[in-house]
C-alpha cells in the first residue's frame, strides 16, 4: 500500500501523517524533513552491510536459541 507505514501490531499511519508529525515535534520545514530521511536512509543502508552480533552477559541463558529460519 503506497503512502501508509504501518506501525505496532495493529496500526497504521498515513505517510503525511508522519510527515506533519516529525516536523511539529521537531520544528523543521518539510526540507528539513526529506534531508534527515534521506540521511537515516544512508546510514541504514551503510550498517545493513555489516554482520552484527550481539553481546548478552549474564542475560544470555534467557534467551531461547533459533535457528535463524522464519
């Protein structure tokens, strides 16, 4: 579906919605906008790249093994 991001389990959000959302709460023109999206997007794209693991400490026995498929 064009222009609608879903969010949470259930909720969905229209695009422009969001839009008038980030600029109300951060202050910023609709440039301001399209800028900060457009750099998040790099920096997403830059660290999808990378392999990362995660380290858990002494959490690590809580957590339940996978086996990667979905």
């Amino acid at each position: 579906m064009p222009g609608i991001i879903f969010l949470g389990k259930t909720g969905r959000l229209d695009y422009n919605s969001l839009i008038r959302h980030f600029r109300r709460v951060n202050g910023c023109s609709y440039q301001d906008f399209l800028l900060t999206r457009d750099m998040a997007f790099e920096v997403w794209e830059e660290r999808s790249m990378v392999e990362w693991s995660i380290e858990l400490g002494e959490y690590e026995g809580l957590i339940k093994q996978s086996s990667g498929k979905s």
